[in-house]
C-alpha cells in the first residue's frame, strides 16, 4: 500500500514540474519581481502591459498589485522574495511605509528599483526610476501663469494636491509653488481655499514640513471622490467675488475632472483654468471638450521602458545610467529622469499621433 501511495505521489510530482508548477522550495526562480500599487486604475494596468512585454525573453518576471494597502505590499515583496528574485522593481502605496519590504529585499541581496514614486527614510534602496517631477510642477504652474490677466490684482487660485503619503505630491506641489509664489506674493493671484497657504505666501522655498501643513489641508489622496468633495466644500464656503475667473491647480487628471466637474456646476464661476498630468483618454477627452485646460503627458511607455533597462543592467552585473539624484532623507539615490510634455488643446494630436492608450479611436474631435 505504501509502495502504491508513494507511487501515485511521485507520479504527481513529475506531472506538477512537467507542467510548470512553481513550488516553495527546489522552484524555478523568477528574476524580476515588480509591485504596483493597485489594478484599480488604467495607469498601472498599461504599466503592467509594458513590463511583461518588455522583459518577455529577457527575464522571467512576476507582477503582483498591492490594492491601495502597504500591508498587502509588504506580503507581495515578502512573495517574490521566496520566489528567489534578483531585482524589486516597486511603485510604493506609501513611500515611507514600503521601507520596511525593500530594507528585507535588501537583505536578501535583492537589488532594489522605485519605480515612479520614491521610498523614502531608508538606505536600502539602490536606484529610481521617475518623471522630473518638479518639472511636472513647474509646467502646472506657468500655465496658470500664462493665462493670466496681465496686471490684473486678486485673481482666484484654487490649490489641490495629491496624497501626502506620496513623495511625489510633495515635489509637484513645490514645482508648482516656486513659479506660483511670486505671483500670490505680489497680489495676481490670491488663495482661497487654503489659509496655510495663504500663511506663506511671502516665502518661495518651503521646508518638508511647511510643505506639508499645506498639503494636508489642501490633499486630495489621489481620489476622486475627495477632490469632488473638497471643491464642492471649498465652493461652498467661498463667496461669489471669490469665484469668477478660477485657475485651478490640479494635481493630476482623476482629481481635475472631479474638481472640473464642481466648477463647471457653480453658477458663480464664469470661467476656469485647470491643470492635470497623466494624459489619460478621459482628460484628453475632456480638454477637446473645454473641460479641463491642460494635463502633462508623462509617457509610462517610455518611463517603463528605462525601469526595465536598469533592471537588466543589473542583471548583467551591469551600472545602470542615471541622469539625478533625490534624497530620501537617509541618502541621495541615483535616478534616470524621464522627459514631459504639456498637452493642451492646440497639441492634443500628439497622443493621437502616438496612439497613445488607443487615443487614436477613443477621442471624439
């Protein structure tokens, strides 16, 4: 019988390894090993898309989501680790929470990326891969700027800004704010709807933690529904002189149709300017239609494609090139900064031109 048993076993054995079977131990390693914050939204399905079809032949890879939770994050590093990989590329859910998973990649010898937002308060990770982010910053700014009313006082600014878990919210709203400020300094445009802000107005480099007294009371999280919420609140309680002619920091193209949607419902708003950045179809959609002014196309094609070339210079033993650095508070990490562009009506072509998420059949000119 236990001859039969430990046949039939051996038997079952040989079939899971025929069939590719990954098991615990004596598995077939993957190489690769990337965590995206959720599958939630189209951004990182179509990361998702580009790696695996970027390392296809190259490397063995495995791709896990973390939904929005950096305790799942953890487990899915905590996953690939078992797995036996050699580089963590990682888009971290928080930046300072995701420091724990890459410091226990790091002890494993497992070479460590960031991929779009950087993980901060930690020294174990070895390279970034972003945007220029303060530029994407500085690009919402001076369009704001530029179509402002020339020697006109008191115009309308609305601030919004992305999560304050997110490194990056911080860089884009100092890009924004060192071009902004002269403005709000010498009277072109007055805040209404942030008084921490309105509280510094006379000073144009913030400290991390000025940066942050306006960033939470201005946070939109990256939700879509807490931007519709925070606008309508800030509509609400704003008077009728403060509205008219609006210009609208937006942080990225979610929140700016949220934000867009409430200021178009304001019979006191005449008009309004509103950044965005992303470049998805649905902002693109609504720039031809006259509903958000502007969104900075960050092509995740290309920023997708330098990650996966630092991943396998890595795995070639090779030294990956960087264009920067940023500091996240315990060292300064090298980074290849990948270029924007300013989408607006007059240029919205170009993510025609490049099919860009399928633009070229989803948008309705």
């Amino acid at each position: 019988m236990k001859k039969i048993a430990k046949g039939i076993l051996g038997a079952a054995l040989l079939a899971m390894a025929a069939s590719g079977f990954v098991g615990c131990s004596g598995s077939k390693n993957v190489e690769v090993g990337i965590v995206l914050p959720t599958k939630d939204e189209p951004r990182w399905i179509q990361d998702e898309t580009s790696f695996k079809k970027l390392l296809e032949g190259k490397a063995s890879v495995e791709l896990l989501f973390s939904q929005g939770d950096s305790n799942k994050e953890k487990q899915n590093v905590e996953a690939l680790l078992n797995k036996g990989i050699k580089v963590l590329v990682i888009c971290p859910q928080d930046g300072a929470a995701a420091a724990a998973a890459v410091e226990a990649a790091k002890k494993d010898g497992v070479s460590v990326i960031c991929y779009d937002r950087l993980i901060t308060d930690t020294s174990a990770v070895d390279y970034y891969v972003t945007f220029d982010s303060f530029q994407v910053g500085v690009a919402q700014g001076y369009y704001l700027i530029e179509r402002a009313e020339k020697g006109v006082k008191g115009q309308s600014l609305y601030l919004y800004a992305g999560a304050a878990s997110d490194n990056n919210a911080f860089i884009f709203f100092e890009g924004a704010w060192s071009v902004l400020q002269p403005k709000i300094a010498d009277g072109t445009f007055v805040i209404r709807n942030s008084d921490k802000a309105t509280a510094l107005a006379g000073k144009n480099k913030l400290t991390r933690a000025e940066l942050a007294e306006i960033i939470n009371q201005i946070t939109t999280d990256w939700n879509f529904d807490t931007a519709k919420k925070k606008a309508a609140d800030n509509l609400t309680v704003a008077k009728n002189d403060e509205k008219g002619k609006c210009f609208v920091l937006a942080p990225n193209d979610g929140t700016a149709r949220a934000i867009s949607d409430e200021f178009a419902k304001d019979t006191a708003v005449t008009s309004y300017v509103i950044t965005g950045q992303d470049a998805e179809l649905a902002s693109a959609q609504y720039i031809i239609d006259g509903k958000q002014s502007m969104t900075v196309w960050k092509n995740t094609a290309i920023l997708a494609e330098d990650a996966i070339a630092m991943a396998l210079d890595v795995l070639k033993g090779n030294t990956p090139v960087t264009t920067s650095t940023y500091d996240n508070n315990v060292k300064k990490v090298p980074a290849k900064q990948t270029t924007v562009t300013v989408i607006n009506k007059s240029n919205i072509n170009l993510l025609v031109e490049a099919d860009y998420n399928g633009a070229k059949s989803a948008l309705k000119f």
